[in-house]
C-alpha cells in the first residue's frame, strides 16, 4: 500500500521541543508562522524579530534568520533591518507588555512612519515570562500578582487598546484583532497573518495584527478544573458582542469587567466617543473574532 | 594626498563615517551634535544610504542594532543625555557582538547640565556605561583632522572586532572649524557569515545576548573578555608632546590635550621640564605606556574637564610611583592654557 502524507511539520518549524506551557498560544502561533512563511515560499528572505518575553528565543523555534531585541525594542530593531534590506520579508513578533507598555513608543512611531514590516502582537492580557504582573492589556477585574485584588480602572486605568490607537494614523495599511481560540478562531488568525505577510510583500505599509492568546499559567487555573474561572469568562467575552458599539468587537477589552460586569455608565459613555473617534475612514480595524 | 577643506568637527565627522562606509545613520537632535545629524540628512540620500530620524535615542540606537544585524555599517550620534539613553541599546550589541558607530559630542551634566563642552562622561565611556562585563573601544580625537579621521577607521575596528566603537569628542571639538584633509584611505570587507540577509542554503542564522541555559553565558563572557584582551595588546593608540626629556609628565585627551600643548610650550620656555602624554584610545588605556615611561618622572599632572575621572585610571597606571597632580574645570567650564602654565608652575 502507498502511504501519502496528508499533514507535515512545515519547513520552517525547526526540530526542538518547545518550552511553553501546555496550551499557551506561542506555540500555535509559532507554528502558524512557519506554515505561512512555507506557503508563501519566503524562507530565504524573512527576517524576524524577536521580543523579550516568554517567546523570546523564537530563534529556536523558527528555522529563519532572527535577531532577539531588547525588551518593547523590536519596532526600532525591525525599522533597522528592513530599512537597510529592502527586498526583505521582515517581521516582528511582541507581547502585549513589550509593545503595549515598555515599547509604546517605538510601535507608535513605526506605524507612523509606515515601516515595511509586519507586527504580530501577541496580546495576552498579562506579562508571562515575568510572572503574571499586570500588563497595559490586562482586563478590569482581571487578578494578577501585581493587581491581585483585580484591575481597577480608577488607579490603574483602562486596558489599552492598540488597533484603535493606531487606526488613529494615516500609515498602518491593516489593522486587525483575532484570537487563537477554537479552530475557526485559529483559522482566521492564520488567514489574517497570512494577509498581513502578503500586504508586506506588496509594499503595503505597517501591516498589524493583535492576536488575542491564552495564557493559562497566569490565569491562575485552579486545581481539578480544565480551566479557571477567569479563563471561562475570558472565551466567553472574547466571542460576544460589544455592548457599547455594535460595530466594535473589542467588548472584552474596553466596555466589561472581566467579572462580566458592565462598567459605570460614565465611563461607558465617554469609550463610545473614543470609539467612534479611533476608527478612521483610512485605515479600519479589522475584527475578525467572531 | 586627500583635498584640503573646511568644516567643523561635527561635520568632518558625518563625512568621515560615509567615507568609512556608513550604510545607515539613525540620530535624534540634542545640542551640541545637530551639525552631524543634519550633515547626514543631506549626504546619506545623496549617496543612496540610509538616514531616519528616530522618535528617541533609545529607538535610534536600537534601528542601529537592527541595521549592524543586517550585516550593514551602521551608525547613531548623540550628546551626553542622550547617550545615557542608549546604554541600555549599547549593552545589547556588545553582548550581541554587533559591530557599530556612536558617537558621543560631550556637554555637561549632570542632568540636563548644559551644552557647554565636557569630558565628565569619560566613565560612562570606559567603564561600561551600561549593564554587564563588556567594553567599547573609545575613541578620543583632538582635532577636526582625527574626528574625520577616526570616523572613517571606526568602521574597520568594529567589524574586525564584532563591537561597538564610540568616539568621544565634545562640544568644543564638534563646533570648531578647521581645515583637514579628506580620508581617502581603503575601507577593509569583512566576511559576516553571521549576519541576517535571509537563509538562503542554510539553516537561520540568530543574533541574540539571551542564553538561557548555564554555562552558555558564561562561556560567552569568557569569549568577550578574550577579545577584550587582545585589542589590550593589539589596538592601543596615543600621542606624546616633548615628553623624551621631560620630567613633568601632563596626561590629557581631546581638548584639554590641546590645551595642555600649549602649556607645556609655555613651562618649557620657563625651563620647566615638561611633557604631554595623550591617550587617543580611552579603552584601551595607555597605561603600559605612561609606566614605561615613570623612570625619569618626578610627577605626573592629569588634567581634564571633569572632577577628575581619566586621572584614576592614570593613578593605577602610575601605581605609586610619583605622586599624580589633577587639575578639572566642571560643568562645562573650559580651563585656559594659563591656567594649566599656573598648576604646573605651582607643582614644579
Ligand atoms: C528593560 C527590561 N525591563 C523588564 C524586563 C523583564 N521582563 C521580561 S519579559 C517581560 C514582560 C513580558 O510580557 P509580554 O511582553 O506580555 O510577553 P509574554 O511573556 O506575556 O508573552 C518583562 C517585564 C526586561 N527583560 N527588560
Ligand atoms: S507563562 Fe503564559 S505566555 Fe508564557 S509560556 Fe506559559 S502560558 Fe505561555
Ligand atoms: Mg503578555
């Protein structure tokens, strides 16, 4: 009988067991990265860039040329790189404490600029690699070893959200959020990466994508039960409508608590404005969490 | 020989690194260095190259590291402020071996300070600056001349040694304008197998200071303190002024160095047996060579525009043997030539 392979490890996903925590996102992502860099037979001229965080040695992973940068760096670190190799693929991959807090800067001006660069922001809620502190993303009411009687808006402000405030440039070519969670949620993260790399190829500037990640380390399971409360409640609010803006998906992130609660009602009203203001006519965000 | 043409330092010094072979420049404007940044927002397009102004210091020395990455001469200029901010970018490379140009225009600190001309970041310069057992070699021109000249060297040095080299001038230096030959010395190529150009044929290539298992880290501090000692050996440069017979040995770089020639002219018509030592590599330091030449010193006078920084590294140097004399103006006040003539006069 003549055996046919239906399914391969890609090319560009080196041999080496990973060291990420069973159902962290990294490793799907990682994985994904190599299928679309293997689709797109751009191997030979990729160049990524990594962040400090708990993906820091994607050099490990990823059979690619690929430079560590210093912690929220890889904005600046990828500009370099691209500027000086034009005909290169190159992209940077950040956490959410890297390029939301620490980084901020740098992401910004990049995106103003246009650099020829595609950023995957792996948008965790949480700084893993340290511990589980709080991160600029980190949800209201999300506990953490830095919040742990929950996030509270009044001191610690609103989790950031990055699409709509670089929407709010002229440069960014693609602006979009998925999430790794659930195949169909998997598949759209693949597809829209896959897009951001083709807007990249196309000279199309400063493609952007925010993929939503788990973290089940940080998000503190509890022994005997598959997931934590707070993770539960992070799929569910990750699947359902805003409550503010019907056209905005980013519920979790701006209008809910991760209790489920909905914010006071000021603050509800004064985001609606935000929102409707972050999303140019240019740019949009797209939403593809559904 | 190269033509003869008039500019300030800072400006000789962006024409320099192009004729060094500078493929990208990343700065951001600070005072006393602007003449530079702008110098090359006008030439490096004109040749082709790469110019950005970054949002920060911290960003400008990071797209240097990206560029160095990509196996490209790259390059970032600054001021004392703003060096304090690429410290951190500056640690990376050397801890990456990623070879690059910074330049640090002096002015004076602390904090804001001012853009009056200084040499009180010879510490951060030498001693690290930044986190982690590493070293830069610094470079110390005294004239227009030099600061061309070292910039269009710099870029040979860094690849040679895969590190950062910084030349360390100051705002007296960089304003100046003298005439100076332009460099037309050959760049050498330097093989980067390591650099990130896309792996074709072969498997990826990494750039990266993490080693996250023992004894990675440690066998590659191992490495960097080797190299360090070889270019100990190999790479150290200074200048001396009258000092065969001399028995007042002045140690002084950059502008104070300059200073301190005329001092020296002046306490030799006295009579005054004295000399001038420079150092032109801060690190490495001349240090066998002021020893070596002790014997007949009765003492040595370190002079700086600083509270005296250069001079712990001319004590050890000296080790005891004769006493060392200090002289420093501060926070960016510059001393005269009379008053060097005065303390030499009054040590004599
Ligand atoms: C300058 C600096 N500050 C702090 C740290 C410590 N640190 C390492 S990773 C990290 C946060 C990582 O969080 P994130 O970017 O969200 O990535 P994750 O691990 O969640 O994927 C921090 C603060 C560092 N390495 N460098
Ligand atoms: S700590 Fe979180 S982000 Fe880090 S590897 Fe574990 S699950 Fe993944
Ligand atoms: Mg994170």
């Amino acid at each position: 009988m003549v055996m046919t392979p239906v399914y391969k490890k890609p090319k560009t996903l080196r041999d080496a067991s990973m060291h990420f925590c069973p159902g962290c996102g990294h490793g799907i992502l990682h994985k994904l990265l190599a299928e679309i860099i293997d689709e797109l037979g751009i191997r030979e001229r990729t160049i990524g860039v990594a962040p400090v965080g708990c993906s820091v040695v994607l050099y490990d992973y990823l059979d690619l040329d690929i430079s560590e940068s210093a912690h929220g760096r890889a904005p600046a670190v990828a500009t370099g790189i691209s500027r000086c190799l034009p005909g290169a693929v190159v992209f940077a991959y950040q956490g959410d404490g890297d390029l939301a807090s620490i980084g901020t800067a740098e992401v910004i001006h990049a995106a103003n600029r246009g650099e020829h660069y595609v950023t995957v922001f792996v948008n965790n809620t949480i700084y893993g690699m340290t511990g589980g502190q709080m991160a600029p993303t980190t949800m209201v009411g999300q506990a953490s070893t830095t919040c742990p009687g929950g996030r509270d808006p009044e001191t610690m402000g609103n989790p950031m959200r990055m699409c709509e405030m670089l929407s709010a440039l002229d440069s960014p070519s693609l602006i979009a959020r998925v999430k790794l969670d659930g195949p169909a949620g998997i598949r759209k993260t693949r597809a829209t990466i896959k897009q951001a790399f083709e807007y990249q190829m196309a000279g199309k500037k400063f493609p952007f994508v925010e993929v939503l990640s788990p973290c089940p380390t940080h998000w503190k399971p509890r022994p005997g039960k598959r997931w934590s409360a707070s993770a539960r409640k992070w799929r569910r609010f990750s699947r359902s409508r805003c409550s503010v803006n019907s056209a905005c998906r980013t519920g979790i992130f701006c209008c809910r608590g991760f209790d489920g609660s909905r914010l006071p009602r000021p603050l509800r009203s004064r985001m609606k404005g935000n929102l409707t203001n972050v999303i140019p006519a240019k740019a949009g965000i797209q939403e593809v969490l559904a | 020989m190269g033509k003869r043409v008039l500019m300030n330092g800072n400006e000789a010094l962006g024409e320099g690194a192009i004729r060094g072979g500078c493929d990208c420049y990343f700065g951001y404007p600070i005072t006393p260095q602007n003449e530079l940044t702008a110098y090359m927002a006008v030439n490096m397009p004109q040749r082709e190259k790469v110019f950005v102004q970054a949002e920060s210091e911290v960003a400008a020395i990071n797209m240097v590291y990206g560029g160095a990455a990509a196996g490209k001469r790259a390059m970032t200029s600054s001021s004392s402020p703003g060096i304090s901010l690429k410290q951190e970018g500056i640690s990376y490379m050397a801890g990456a071996q990623l070879p690059g140009l910074i330049v640090n225009v002096q002015r004076a600190g602390p904090g804001l300070g001012d853009i009056q001309p200084s040499q009180a970041d010879y510490f951060q310069a030498v001693k690290g600056g930044g986190h982690g057992d590493y070293r830069l070699l610094v470079l110390a021109p005294a004239s227009v001349q030099e600061t061309h000249d070292f910039a269009a060297q710099s870029f040979d040095l860094a690849d040679k040694y895969r590190m950062p080299v910084m030349i360390l001038t100051d705002g007296r230096l960089g304003q100046m304008m003298e005439p100076f030959e332009l460099w037309e010395g050959k760049i050498e190529t330097f093989d980067k197998p390591w650099a990130l150009i896309g792996a074709k044929g072969r498997s990826g290539n990494a750039i990266h200071s993490y080693w996250g298992q023992a004894p990675g880290l440690e066998i590659v501090n191992l490495a960097l303190q080797e190299k360090y000692r070889l270019i100990e050996k190999e790479e150290v440069r200074f200048d001396t002024y009258k000092l065969d017979d001399a028995e007042l040995m002045l140690v002084a770089y950059g502008t104070s160095a300059r200073l301190c020639r005329e001092a020296v002219d002046l306490a030799c018509a006295d009579g005054i047996k004295a000399g001038l030592l420079r150092p032109i590599t801060l690190w490495p330091f001349p240090s066998r060579e002021i020893s070596a030449r002790l014997a007949r010193m009765k003492k040595v006078l370190t002079v700086e525009m600083s509270a005296g920084q250069m001079v712990e590294d001319v004590r050890l140097a000296v080790n005891g043997a004769v006493p060392v004399e200090f002289y420093g103006r501060l926070g960016g006040a510059v001393m005269t030539v009379r008053e060097i003539y005065e303390k030499i006069k009054a040590i004599a």
